[in-house]
C-alpha cells in the first residue's frame, strides 16, 4: 500500500473512530444517529435479509437510465454544437449559469407534467447530468491539436474515419471525466427526486425511515448509497488515471 | 533534365480578413517546380508564407489563384497519394505506442497485414525505434517523438516528403543528427524532399536547391544551387563552399527580414 493511501485509510478510519467515540460518550444521542459498527451491522443485516432490494434495483435503474440518456444526448449535443460556432455562443451563457439553476425548484411543475412516477426523477437526474457532459465534451473537442487535423488530412481519412481514429481516441480522458459528473449527478438527482416525489426507491425509503425515527433502516440505506457511488466513481476514476498516465498527463 | 514532379504556376494565396473587400497577401505569386528525387529547401522572414505554400503543395488548402500539380496531376485541396508530411508540431497520438503509431501511417494502404507488419517493423529497424516500439510517446524525448512521426510518415513509402520545420522545436546537436538522419532516409528512399526551415545552416547542409522567399506575400527572390553530392552528411558544413552558401542566403533574407520588421537595414 502506498503512502497516499495509507493516509487516506488513516483520515476515513479516524473520522469513524471520532464518531464511534462520540457515540459512546453520548455527545451524539442514539436517536440521532447510532455508533458506526451498529450501522455497519444493520447494513449486512439488510443485505443478508434481502429487504429493499426492489427498491434499491429500481433507484439504480433510474440512476442508469438518467446518465445513460444524459451522456449519450450530452456527447451528440456537444459534438453538434462544437461544428456550429454561432450555436455555442448562444447557449454558452446558459452553460455558465446554469448549475446556478435550483432543479428541483420545478418539481412541482415536473409532477403536474408527469405524476408520481419514474419521469420527474428521470428527468431531474437527466437534467443535472447533461450539461456537464456537453460541457466537458466541448472542452476535450476545443483541445484536439489542429496538427492532428491535419495529420488525420494527410492520411486521407474520411470524417468518420477522423471521428473514430483521432478524435474519439485523443477526447477519451474527458469523456471519461463526463462520465465520472454525469453518473454522480444522476445519482444526486434521482435519489434526491425520490425523496420529494417518489411513492418508491431508496431515497423514498430513507425519507420514509427518518420520518418514522428508524435508524436501522435510514442509515444502512445511506451508507448503501455512499458505498455504491464511491464504488463507480473508482472504477472511473481508475480508468481515467489509466489513461492520462499513459499519455504522461498525470 | 530531370523532370519536375511538383510544379507551382503564378500561386497566390489570400486569406480573408473577415474586413469587407479585405484579405490578407499571404503568398505570391510564385513559380517553382521541385524535381523528382531531389532535396529541395524553402527559407524565408518569419510570416513569408512558408508554412502556406507547403499547405498548398500538400493539398491542405487550396489556392486563391494559380496551379498546382503533383506528378502531372492538379492539387485541390485533397491530399493526394504518394505525399507524406511532417509538422513541426508534435503529431504523435499519444493514446497509441510507437509501434501503433507507425503503422497508423499504412492504415489506408491496401495491402495485408502480413506485409503492414513487415514494413513497419522495417521502418522501426531504419529509424532506430527497435528498443521504444512498445513505449507510448509521453515517455519519449521530443527528437525520438519528431523520429517517431518520420517513420509513421515514410513507412507509407511517399514520393514526395513535406518537411514543415520538423526540426524547429530541438536542440541544435539533435537538430545536426536528424539532418543526417533526414539524408540518409533520401538517399534509402529515393523520394523527393521538401524542406521548410528558417535555419539557414539546415537548409546549406541538407538541399541540393534552396529557393529564398521575400517578406510577405512570399515570392522567390533567389534560388540557390548547392552542388552537394548525394552522399552526404552534417560533415558538410566544413566544406569551402558552405560559408559562401549561407552567405548568399543570409544577404538576401536580411533583407527581407529587416521589410518584415518594418525598417529597412543600413549598417555593414
């Protein structure tokens, strides 16, 4: 294990012991939140038992659904508006302000036009998501050399073939790093949107636990959630460094 | 009489200045005809045009006015078959080791991949590559990466070699050693080389002919026989004749160097 991340492991397992022993001195009160080897325990008892896995499958579909709609739309976006100059000057003020915008500020509207369903939380996961994606992939088209333009030129190779060859390939790190924004801010969106207009799901379930002070149930959930969007952003992130490092970027 | 195998006639080159009825002069017009299998070099003020007129000659850009033709056939903006070009710019794709980047070069060459392999790892061979093929270019020095973009360039077997100041973003020591390099992979490949430089000495010690071009709109206002022999290399600048060489071309870029600052020289 590296240095780095021996302090890493040091800084988490230090904040769990601050909390274990604020806990048990009583200056957390157990109705606020229990010791951490407790919520530990309950989340495999969770597991183990299978509870909410309906509900944990369902949140995780719509969190899929929304990054794979807001990156798949924010690449082509992107990729369009990067060939017309005149339309990026039109929207760039809208990219620069736009996670200024409270979404969630619409959810009324967001029920009126779609219900209680799946669709407010898609949307609201999709539009956090994709403007960070169109933004990211503008910024990786902006950087490709014009040499390699030109390179791709004297190969004679057709705009597909450029596309596939050079710019897909030279753009990989910041697609990945689109992937890595758009993913947590789909998870932010969904999980968030449940919690205010969900009949189900796991951000539905967690409000559902704290209004009803069960903590053997909200915190696990929580702690679900932590883990499951740590354990992707790693994976990316992973990938990411992969990538870089071989181009001598990190 | 050798024949011409690249041929520019009255080319000039405007670019638009976005101004109404405006455009900025870039190049011309200007004649020159570059023989098959001869080491051909073009210097010149910075902003003379150079780098254009090697875009026009590759087909990267098409001309306002004029003719180009590569081997009897008209330029227009395609690059044709059969020409190879290297920036001076890093054209390496980093995402691709230097194997791959090699044979990146003959993916739109029609032939297996039997024989891809075989003339990569030629090249590989001819450049000295042999120890890095596996290495991916972020881990090389800027003279192996500019090596690198050679090889991919040449493993295509062009017959015309576009140089644009490949040699520009080295050190001078690596600078002298690539030029012997350059020579060696003329005489090995008998293509046709068409050098941009503003190195004086690089292009004395390198081309059998060196056309100087004025400010801007470049023209050619002098052309320079060398006279070397084929077999050559960087010993050459020791020769009697070579100071003369760079004299000439020096008294005539002065000048034209000292129109493009705007003030025209007066001392010794």
């Amino acid at each position: 294990m590296s240095r780095l991340r021996l302090f890493q492991f040091a800084v988490v397992a230090s904040v769990i012991l601050l909390l274990e022993a604020l806990c048990f001195a009583g200056f957390i009160d157990k109705v606020t939140m229990p010791p951490p080897h407790i919520i530990v325990r309950d989340f495999f008892r969770m597991i183990l038992a299978g509870r909410y896995f309906g509900e944990i499958a369902k949140s995780l579909a719509n969190v899929l659904l929304a990054f794979a709609a807001a990156y798949v739309f924010g690449v082509v976006s992107g990729t369009i508006l990067h060939r017309y100059k005149t339309a990026r000057d039109v929207l760039d003020p809208l990219f620069a302000t736009y996670y200024a915008i409270p979404v969630f500020a619409f959810y009324p509207l967001f029920i009126v036009m779609f219900g209680l369903g799946d669709g407010p939380q898609l949307l609201i996961g999709f539009l956090l998501a994709v403007v960070a994606v169109i933004v990211t992939t503008l910024n990786g088209l902006d950087r490709l050399p014009s040499v390699l333009k030109k390179t791709a030129r004297v190969n004679r190779l057709n705009p597909l073939q450029t596309a596939l060859r050079i710019t897909l390939p030279f753009c990989a790190p910041y697609l990945l790093t689109a992937a890595k924004l758009a993913l947590a801010y789909a998870f932010i969106g969904v999980i968030g949107s449940e919690f205010i207009m969900a009949r189900a799901g796991m951000g539905y379930e967690i409000s559902y636990a704290y209004t009803n002070f069960d903590n053997a149930t909200m915190y696990p959930l929580i702690l679900l959630i932590l883990l499951l969007s740590i354990a992707a952003n790693s994976v990316l992130s992973h990938w990411e460094r992969v990538l870089l490092a071989r181009r001598g970027q990190k | 009489m050798v024949a011409a195998q690249v041929t520019l006639r009255g080319v000039t080159k405007v670019f638009p200045s976005g101004a109404v009825g405006g455009g900025v002069h870039a190049l011309g017009p200007i004649d020159i005809e570059i023989r098959r299998g001869e080491f051909f070099a073009v210097v010149g003020p910075s902003g003379c045009g150079k780098s254009t007129l090697l875009e026009l000659i590759a087909g990267l850009t098409a001309p306002t006015q004029g003719d180009i033709e590569f081997e009897g056939h008209a330029i227009k903006e395609n690059v044709p078959d059969g020409i190879g070009v290297v920036f001076q710019e890093d054209a390496c794709f980093s995402w691709l080791n230097v194997s791959e980047n090699i044979e990146f070069g003959l993916r739109q060459k029609n032939i297996g991949a039997a024989e891809k392999a075989r003339r990569a790892a030629a090249v590989i061979d001819m450049m000295g590559l042999r120890d890095f093929a596996e290495t991916y270019p972020a881990q090389l020095s800027g003279g192996m990466r500019q090596r690198v973009c050679i090889a991919r360039t040449i493993v295509a077997e062009p017959r015309l070699i576009l140089l644009d100041e490949p040699f520009g973003a080295l050190d001078q020591q690596t600078r002298l050693l690539m030029g012997d390099e350059m020579l060696r992979l003329w005489r090995e490949t008998g293509a046709t080389v068409f050098l941009i430089t503003h190195a004086l000495d690089e292009a004395a010690m390198l081309a059998d002919r060196i056309v100087v071009m004025s400010a801007r709109p470049g023209k050619a206002v002098d052309l320079v026989e060398t006279g070397w022999p084929r077999e050559r290399d960087s010993r050459i600048v020791e020769h009697e004749k070579f100071g003369a060489i760079t004299s000439r071309l020096w008294k005539t870029l002065r000048e034209e160097s000292l129109k493009t600052m705007g003030r025209m020289g007066s001392g010794p």
